[in-house]
C-alpha cells in the first residue's frame, strides 16, 4: 500500500475512534488522582432510626497499569467484623459512562452511571457528580453521587430521590477520608 493512502487510511481511523470528552477525560483524571491510601470513616443514614451512623474505614486505590480502570480495596467495619469489597471503575470509550463493577461478600454488581460534573482543577482539587435511576430501600430511585477531592481529604456521598416523589435529594451515605500518612 502506498505511503499517502496509509496515511489517509490512519486519518481516517483516528476521526472516527472513539476518543473520550472533556469531562470524561477530567473524570478520568480525577480517578487517577485518587491513587493511594486513604484512612477515614463511612457514614450512613439508617433508615428505621433516621440517625447517622459512622464507621472506620480504609480505601487504599490503584489504577491498573494501562491507566483505565482505578481499582480499590475498601474496608470497613460492620458492627461484629471486617468487611472487606474491592471497587473497579473506568469511564466506558463508547458510552463516556462512569462503569463501577462493586464486589462483597461473595456478591457482585455492574452500575453505569451518567457523569453529570467534572470538574479538574488539579491532582488535588477535583470534583465528580455522576448519577443514574437504580433502586434504594428496595424502592425506584434517582442516585447522585458526588466525589471531592480538596487537598488531603476526599469525600464521596450518596443522595437519593424516589422516582415519583417530588422534592431534593437527601444524603444516604458516603465517606471522609484523608491521606493515610497524614500528608
């Protein structure tokens, strides 16, 4: 083949490859900048007694070697035991959607998610709000969640809204953690 026609032909295939956003590439970016070890608590609403709850909780991130997918391993105290889950999440080429496979338990779930906010002012200072219709309290819900990154500390928060009721979101769960070096 002709060295202008490979050429072309690579043009070609570079315009029409999937390529990611500007806010998919700052979610990205944001997910990268979350590499590393984290000490903090999760917090939850407890739905029978509407009391917040805290617990200790340890996140330590890596993303793969390609760059693609943050892998962490969460782990957290249920009153009694360790809990130990391990999190992957990548933002999907075709979709732009933020993809979470969850793991616990001997249990498995996929979640795809609509990044609605990127927001990368830095390695240290970024903000990610991605949502999607799901179920809460085994009832139809719309679900944000919101992950910030100001310096040392990272939060993340879970916020529902039953589909069918009108009104704001309302915290649900989420975490505060900082650096585990204390940096």
């Amino acid at each position: 083949m002709e060295a202008r026609v490979k050429y072309k032909l690579m043009i070609v295939l570079l315009l029409v490859a999937p390529v990611l956003t500007q806010a998919e590439d700052s979610a990205l970016s944001a997910l990268k900048a979350s590499e590393d070890s984290w000490e903090g608590v999760l917090y939850y609403l407890d739905y029978q007694s509407g009391q917040r709850f805290e617990i200790p909780m340890r996140i330590d991130a890596e993303m793969t070697p390609d760059g693609a997918t943050l892998v962490r391993r969460l782990t957290f105290t249920d009153p009694g035991h360790l809990v130990y889950a391990v999190s992957l999440l990548t933002i999907e080429r075709d979709s732009g959607d933020l993809a979470e496979a969850y793991f616990r338990d001997h249990k498995g779930e996929l979640s795809r998610y609509t990044i609605t906010t990127a927001e990368y002012g830095g390695e240290t200072k970024w903000r990610v709000v991605y949502e999607q219709d799901g179920e809460d309290d085994d009832r139809p819900a719309r679900i944000r969640h919101t992950m910030t990154r100001d310096g040392g500390l990272m939060t993340s928060s879970k916020e529902v809204r039953f589909l069918g009721e009108e009104g704001k979101f309302f915290l649900r769960n989420g975490t505060e953690v900082r650096l585990a070096g204390g940096e």
